[in-house]
C-alpha cells in the first residue's frame, strides 16, 4: 500500500503530530478501543520516520503546538 501522504501529495514539509492514547482520545472525542489507536499507529509509522518534523502533542495547547510548528519551519510571530 502507499503510502497515504505520498498519494495525496508531495509534501514540502511533512509534520508529524504525536499524542498518547489518551491525548487523541480526549482531544478528537473519540470512543475508540485502544486496538484501532494502536492500528493508527502502525498504520502511520512510515509518517512518522519519514516526517521531518516530530512533536509529542502531549501536555501541549493546540495554540502551543501551532506555535511551536510554525517556530520550527521559521514562520513564528
């Protein structure tokens, strides 16, 4: 399969978003079993090593992750 960043298109940069379980639970509002988080993640991993920017969103604001993100490619305020 191909992967799914690569068939939509070819990224610039691709960022890599992170968060536990319970991060991606909260957030999205999500009632999912913790199998189908864990077949995301398998599901992502070549994302995640190829991606050129990582960020554990754990104990971050939304804000905080925005600000960070665009700190990291030089476009902060």
């Amino acid at each position: 399969m191909a992967d799914m960043w690569r068939r939509i298109g070819s990224p610039d940069v691709l960022v890599f978003l992170d968060g536990s379980f319970e991060t991606c639970t909260e957030r999205k509002r999500f009632d999912w079993p913790r199998r189908d988080y864990l077949e995301q993640r398998r599901r992502l991993e070549h994302a995640r090593r190829a991606c050129d920017l990582y960020v554990e969103t754990d104990g971050l604001s939304p804000q905080a992750v925005l600000e960070l993100v665009l700190g990291a490619l030089g476009r902060g305020s």
